[in-house]
C-alpha cells in the first residue's frame, strides 16, 4: 500500500512538473514570438527610414549635380558687332560675335544666319517672308568655342544699289535686320540653341551702333 501510494505521490508531482515546464515553454515561446515580430517590426522601419534617407541623399545629389550643369555648362551668344563697307553699289560686310560665356567648351556648334533690308517695324513674320534677302550664311564646318574667346563670324551681303536706301537706313525709316539661329552641344551632351535678331540704322546711326529686336531672342 505505501508502495503504491508513493507511486500515485510521484506520478502526481511528474505531472505537476511536466505541466508547469510546458507552461513555462508556452510562455517563453510566446515572448520568443513577441520580440520576433517586434524585431521584424524595427526592421522595416529602419528599413523605411533607410529608404527615406538615401532618396534625400540621391535628391541633394542630383540637386548639386544640376546646379554644377547650369553654373559650369557653356553659354553661347551670337552679337552683331560691325557693319562696313555702308556705300552705294558696294556689298555691306557684317561681323558676327559668337562667344562662350560658360566654363566649358560649345560643341559641333553650327550657325545659320541672314540679312535684308525693311521697313521700320517689322514683325518676324514679314522679316522672314520679305522676298529679296541680302544672303544667307552659314558655318562651313561645326566648330567648337572654348570659354571666353571670341569668335569672329563675317558674311558679305548683296550690293546695295541705291542710295535713297542707304539713306532710309540711316534716317530710320527703314533697317538693316540680321537674325540667326545658334545650335551647339554643351559638355553634358545636352543640345543647346539660340536664336537672335538684331537690327542697324536708325537716327544717329552708326555702322558699330545695333539694337536687339522685339522678337526672336530666346534660348534653351
């Protein structure tokens, strides 16, 4: 009897002990669990947080690199400067300007310009459909311009016969226009263009003496 009543006593207490190790199994397994999704939870939120750092980083990057395009990439202007050999049944000479006001060269550069003599005004339109241009000029070959040289572009325009016309331009009635288009590749392999227009005469006038039209002056 004592025998089996020692037997029952520890079957009891096998059972008391295997029932509180499996609750203490359940309750570490549960923290385990816990602190997995916890940690998994931390994850993705320095994840997230990683994500949001790095698209500023890439943002300022991309920022600095857009600046140093605009600040160091070339700038090309094309300007009249002179316009001689202003007598009758003699052929004009214009002298074009083309100048790099950037930091770095102006690629496969290429100009197409033209002359005619209008009235005063004119609008674009008219100015492109008048039917006897004094010429039309252009680049013989693509040219590079460096930074801050000049570069001088001359083009002789057809004899002017009269002159009642040379005095029109001189007393402002009519004008000598000269327009162009610029197109060049900047050092970013970005395709660059100016257009200009400017135009000789007027009171006053001297053969050195130019003014921007109301048109057809812009660029990218």
């Amino acid at each position: 009897a004592a025998f089996k009543n020692q037997l029952q006593t520890d079957n009891q207490t096998e059972q008391r002990e295997r029932r509180e190790y499996e609750t203490g199994e359940l309750y570490w397994t549960r923290i385990a669990a816990f602190a997995a999704i916890v940690f998994s939870f931390l994850s993705i939120v320095l994840s997230g947080l990683t994500l949001v750092v790095l698209d500023k980083t890439l943002e300022v990057y991309r920022g600095q690199a857009e600046m140093m395009r605009v600040t160091e990439r070339a700038y090309v202007y094309a300007r009249p400067m002179t316009v001689t050999d202003f007598e009758p049944n003699k052929a004009p000479t214009i002298q074009i300007n083309l100048d790099n006001k950037g930091l770095t060269p102006a690629y496969g550069l290429t100009l197409r310009s033209w002359a005619a003599i209008g009235i005063y005004p004119v609008s674009f339109e008219k100015l492109q459909n008048i039917e006897q241009h004094l010429s039309l000029s252009t680049l013989p070959t693509e040219m590079t311009v460096f930074p801050n040289i000049a570069n001088m572009n001359q083009f002789e325009t057809l004899p002017i016969q009269l002159s009642d016309t040379i005095a029109a331009i001189k007393d402002g009635t009519d004008r000598i226009y000269v327009w162009g288009h610029v197109a060049y590749t900047d050092a970013y392999r970005r395709r660059r263009f100016r257009n200009f227009c400017f135009m000789f005469g007027g009171k006053g006038w001297e053969a050195n003496t130019f003014n921007a039209c109301p048109y057809h002056n812009d660029a990218n």
